[in-house]
C-alpha cells in the first residue's frame, strides 16, 4: 500500500484502468476455453459412453448367439441320444468339427456337454478334462431349473467367456445341457478397435489383493492400474472418466464395471479414446485467443495512459517541488499556478512552506535523540535476547512452550538427546505433549495434563518417556499455565528432567533393603533352629554311648544322630550362602585353571570309566578371575556332571573365544536326564547327584555369577547334555 501512494498520479489513475481492462479480456478468454474446453470433454463423454454403450451391445449380441448356437446343437435328435446315453466319442463325432471350424472363423472358445446333476461331460476344446462338477454355475443352473436357453458372462474352468446354455430333451425327458462360449478377451477388445478406433482393457482384481490384473488389452505395452478411481468404481459400480497419459500419450479413459450372469461385480473395462489431435486443436485456439486478448489490452494500456498524463502532469510538477523541498532544499515559494483546483492547492503548499523551516529544526533535534535512545535500547534487547536464548539451548533439561490446544510452539535441542527425536519433528507434532507419555502412564498423567491445558493448574508429575532405541526413560515434567486477561490459558511453559538414574537408585536401594532384611531373617531363623538341634543332637549322642551294645533301641538311636547330623550340615550350607562374599579377581588363564582341575579329579574319572576329551582354544586371552573361588566352582561342576555320565561314558571339555565373551562348553554323551533334573540341577541337597554331600553346586553357580559369567544347562540330543559357560573378557 506504502508503495501505491508513492506511485506517480498518472500510474495510479491508470491502474484501475488497466485492472478493469485485464479482469475483462482475461474473463472473456478464460470463459472461452472454459467453454471450448466443456464442450470437447462433452463430445468426448458422448464418445466414450456410445462405446459403452456398443460393448453391452456387442456382449448381448454373442451371448444370443452363443445361445442360438447351443439351442441348434441341443435340438439336434443324433446329439440329444448321444448325450442321453453318455456316449463322449458319438458327440465327438457330431460336434467337434463344426467346434473346429467355429473356433478359427468366429471366435468360439467353449463347446461343453454337461449331464445331470450339473457335471462336466465333455469339453470339446479340452478332450481330455471332465467329471467336474458344475454346481456353482448359475447359467447351467437356471437352464436346468427353468428348462430353458440362458446366456451371459460367466467364469469357468477355462476362463471367462460369453457363454450360452441350451438344455438337451431326449423324448420328454432333460438329459444335460450343451453350452457354447465366445472368447471374453483379446478378440472382442480387437473387434471394438477395428470398429470405433477405440482402445480398450480389461482388468479383474488380484486373488492376493491390492489391484487390478490386465486380462486383455489392446495397448502396445501393459501398464499398471494404480489409480484409486479404479477401486472406488469396482466398489461403487459407478463409471468415471479420467485423464491419463498412457505410453506417452494423454487419453481420456472411461472405467466401468463388468457384471457376470448373476449380476456380480467381477471386474473393469476401460475404453480409451487418444485426446492428442484434440489438444493440439485446443491449445492453437487458445494461443489466438489470448494473442487477440494481449492485443486489446494493450492498445486499451495506451490509450489509458495518455489520458492519464494529461490530467497528472500539473500534479507531478507540483509533487516535484514537494520532494525537493522534503528533501532538505532551500524552502522558497513553488511559483506554480495552475487553474481550478490545482490552483487552490498550490496557494495551500506556499503558505504550508512558511512554518516549515522553523518546525524542522526542532523535528531534526527529536529526531536525533530518538536515534540514539532506540540504539541504546535495542541493543541491550540483542544482549538479553542472546543470553537468554544461550541459557535455554544449553541447559541439560527440556525447556519447551506449548498453547492451550497443547501444540508445541518452541522446544530446546536437549528433547533429541533425552528421547532421540529432534526438535523439528517434535515442533510437527500437534498432540506430542501428550503422546509422548508411556501407554501404562497415560491413565495417570493425562488426566493432570488436562486440567492443565484447560483449567489452568499447575502441573508437575514423574513418568515415563520411550526413547527411539526402545529404552524406557524416567522424566520429571513440570509445567506452569499463563493467563491471558480474560482468565483463560494463553500459554504453558515447562521442563522436562531426566530423573532415570535417581529412580535407577531409589530400586536399587529398595531391592537392597528387601535382601537384607531377607538375609537377616534367613540368618536369625537358622540361628534358632540350631539351639534346640544342638541339643538334641547332643542328648541324642549321649543317649547313644549310655545304650549297651547289643540293646535293640540302639539302631533307632543311630539314626536319629545320623539325621540331626544332616540337619546340622543342611543349616550351615544354608548359613553359609547367605553369608556375603567378595572375589579378588586377577588377570588368569582359564585353561591352565581348567587343566589344573581336570588332573585333580583323574581318579575320579578312573573310579567312574569315564573318558576326558579336551578341545582347548590357544589363542584364549587371560580374563579376570579369582584362582581359588573359580577353582572351586569348576570342581563342584565337573563332579556333577561325572554324577550324570554312565560307565564307560565320554565327558568333552571344550574352550573357545567369541567377540567379547570366553566361552567353556562341557558336553556329556550317553547320559540319560530328566526334565527335573536339568531344571534343579544348580539347586542345594540335589542327593541324586550327590550322596556325600560334597558337591556344591549352589556356591558354584554363586561364585560363577560373581564373576559376571552365565551358566546354561540344556539337552542337545536325548542322549547328549550340554553345559554352557560364558565369562567377560
């Protein structure tokens, strides 16, 4: 607008002018293509739906022939018998000539005898198929219910043809049925192209889904249906007409459906008509009209313009003093007299330029002052700004600004390393406050988002957030509403702070109170329990050296020792596991452990024929470990698993390094173990397994555990058992 006063009048009096006259020859040129334009997409409409129009025709008119055909065949005495007597080769005889000749000079594709029930009898164009039953074809079904001729599209086993259907009397009595099928397909599609010059597909839905398969076409090359018009008229069964460029070439493409016998949608035809000679035709008259309305618009340009110059060329003389003197030149009388109103107005501009040199001095001290006040001013707006804008950039938390709807309006960089989404895409999306929430949380959180955004309450709240790598991260959100002066929310300032390691820390703490107080009570229970089992094993002693030798209650005594002692060693293994220990790891190599281990069990090994096969890898690297615990561990293992093997059994040790693993396998053959005892393998008082009670496995797997190794016992084959050792390198 600033720079429509700043125009020259004459500019501005021709203006409207020349709009007017630019909104009257563009509106004429743009109705005449509209209507040239409306009038060739008419004539193609009417083009396009006479092809339509003759398609139905032309399948009405083979479907009648068809029938007539079939109707000749089954009034035929010699057939009739032969199908009544299901004599196949006699109908060969009869028909299959005339099939032959049919097929190669008018397209006949199908020639079939159908008996009763509806089963295929014979196919002359496929000797060697029949028997199959024909139930679920409607055109056979209703020549047979109703005794009479029936015709239309219908699919087969040899495809989709125009078929008719004539029922077969022999004497008074139905006896089958012949039908007589024209190919569906190339042939009719060639026939409308020679005919109309029109070219034509024909296109059936995928069986996996997802569009449209080309049956036929007459289209050099095949294209792919993608449009969404193709679906929607499948769906709807209402025909459009859509514009298309098909190989190169724009076409007007009219798409209809195809209905078979029982008036089911079964798939498309599309007819397309080239529109290239009738675009060149439109676009050489659209390049004369818009010549001839360049023309006038700029002979009416000129003319306005001229006009114009005239009335404004006092004005701008008039402006032009104006300016000078704007322009800080010496103030002195325009000396311009001009007649009418121009004249009144040149009198007004002298008496203006009076007062005009002593109000400018004082506008020149303003305006000198009022620089250097915004100078100042804006400058130490830059600073806060920069500083302001650097503090929320780099504070390690989430700052970010949201309106009432919930839309983020600014976020800081920091939301990319706390959830790995960047600021943009979470700037793009409207509801991200709210998604962002664990689906478990959500129940919890929303609802105080809510009243946020609507209510106005503060909002503060711990959950949890997804990070994209699918951890799941602990925030505290606190978020503050701003009013606007009508007490609704204007805007909501927050923060988001990762609080996971403090959360991390109070589980952990929890977790270590609860084992502690469970070690505790473990460690005070068995302490009770041993009093009164001191004493009777005690009593229980005595009670034994005070029997004579021979007294019959002697025996019963021995084994109420011998059990109290059991449960004494019972109650201090279980002591002893809840009692903490520490390993003191050095850098070690497993397999001269390993080694060591094996030579002190050789007799072990001897006692039970049991044969040691050692694979061990020579590039192990030494890991750490403490020798004496670990030594331990290997020897209460290897122990076990000699419980388990046979005699004459085979024990295999294996060592070997993975990419930040050491990995010990010991396969065992020939062992016969249950589910069970896979499963309690690593519990204590497996007695199976060890009848001495010196095995300890528990403390085994303890120690291991220490020593952030995982153990896996599983069955490889049913007579091979697997034990899996894997140690930090």
């Amino acid at each position: 607008m600033k720079n429509m006063r700043d125009m020259p009048l004459r500019y501005r009096l021709s203006i409207p002018f020349l709009l007017l006259a630019l909104f009257g020859t563009v509106s004429l040129v743009v109705l005449a293509i509209l209507s040239q334009n409306a009038l060739i997409q008419r004539e193609e409409m009417e083009r396009l739906n006479g092809y339509d129009r003759a398609f139905d025709h032309k399948i009405d008119r083979q479907g009648r022939w068809a029938v007539s055909l079939a109707s000749s065949f089954a009034r035929n005495p010699e057939v009739a018998e032969a199908l009544a007597r299901q004599d196949r080769l006699r109908l060969i005889e009869l028909c299959y000539a005339s099939f032959t000749f049919m097929k190669a000079h008018y397209g006949i594709s199908q020639f079939n005898f159908h008996t009763l029930p509806p089963r295929m009898f014979l196919r002359l164009q496929r000797l060697y198929e029949f028997g199959d039953p024909l139930d679920y074809r409607g055109t056979i079904s209703d020549a047979i219910s109703n005794a009479s001729e029936t015709f239309g599209l219908e699919q087969g086993l040899t495809g989709y043809g125009i078929r008719g259907v004539a029922p077969v009397f022999f004497g008074d009595q139905l006896v089958g049925t012949t039908e007589i099928g024209f190919n569906f397909g190339h042939v009719l599609l060639n026939e409308m192209k020679e005919q109309f010059g029109v070219e034509a597909t024909l296109l059936f839905p995928r069986e996996s889904g997802g569009g449209f398969s080309i049956y036929s076409t007459t289209f050099a090359d095949a294209i792919e249906r993608d449009d969404p018009a193709y679906a929607r008229v499948f769906q709807d069964g209402s025909p459009e007409v859509l514009l298309q460029r098909i190989g190169g070439r724009p076409y007007a493409v009219w798409v209809r459906t195809i209905r078979n016998y029982q008036g089911r949608i079964v798939g498309l035809v599309e007819f397309g008509v080239d529109r290239t000679d009738t675009l060149s035709i439109t676009a050489h008259y659209r390049r004369i009209m818009i010549g001839v309305g360049l023309l006038g618009l700029f002979l009416s340009v000129g003319a306005i313009y001229l006009i114009s110059l005239y009335f404004s060329r006092p004005i701008a003389e008039m402006v032009g003093f104006a300016r000078e003197v704007a322009s800080g030149a010496h103030v002195h009388p325009s000396g311009l007299r001009p007649s009418g109103e121009l004249g009144v107005l040149a009198e007004a501009l002298d008496e203006m330029l009076l007062s005009l040199k002593d109000s400018r001095e004082k506008i020149q001290e303003y305006a000198d002052n009022l620089e250097h006040m915004v100078h100042l001013r804006t400058r130490a707006l830059r600073e806060s700004e920069e500083k302001y804008r650097t503090l929320v950039e780099t504070v390690p938390l989430v700052v970010y600004r949201l309106i009432s709807s919930g839309r983020l309006i600014f976020i800081n960089h920091f939301i990319e390393e706390l959830s790995g989404i960047s600021a943009k895409k979470a700037m793009d999306d409207p509801d991200f406050w709210r998604h962002k929430v664990f689906e478990d949380d959500r129940e919890r959180v929303w609802p105080l988002m809510e009243r946020c955004l609507h209510h106005g309450s503060e909002f503060k709240a711990e959950y949890r957030i997804s990070h994209t790598n699918g951890k799941s991260i602990f925030v505290l959100d606190h978020a503050i509403p701003v009013m606007d002066e009508k007490g609704q929310v204007e805007i909501v300032d927050g923060f988001l702070v990762n609080v996971t390691d403090r959360h991390r820390l109070q589980q952990q703490i929890l977790q270590t109170e609860e084992l502690r107080t469970l070690t505790e009570i473990s460690a005070r229970l068995g302490h009770e329990i041993r009093n009164p089992l001191v004493a009777a094993g005690g009593f229980a002693r005595r009670l034994l050296e005070s029997l004579p030798a021979g007294d019959s209650n002697r025996e019963k005594v021995q084994i109420i020792v011998q059990e109290v002692a059991r449960l004494e060693k019972i109650l201090e293994k279980t002591l002893a596991y809840l009692r903490p220990f520490e390993v003191s790891l050095e850098k070690g190599s497993l397999n001269d452990l390993l080694i060591q281990v094996l030579e002190e069990h050789k007799d072990l090994f001897s006692e039970r024929s049991v044969v040691c096969g050692l694979n061990l890898s020579l590039s192990l690297p030494f890991i750490p470990l403490d020798r004496t615990l670990f030594k331990k561990a290997l020897g209460s293992t290897i122990q076990a698993m000699i419980g388990y093997c046979p005699s004459a059994g085979k024990l295999e040790v294996q060592t070997y390094a993975g990419e930040s693993l050491l990995h010990l396998d010991m396969t065992l053959k020939g062992a016969v173990v249950s589910p069970d005892d896979i499963e309690h393998f690593f519990y204590p008082f497996t007695t199976r397994l060890d009848p001495s009670r010196t095995i300890d496995l528990p403390m085994a797997k303890m120690i291991i555990h220490k020593h952030r190794g995982v153990l896996q016992l599983r069955r490889k084959d049913p007579n091979l058992l697997l034990l899996s050792l894997s140690l930090p390198q």
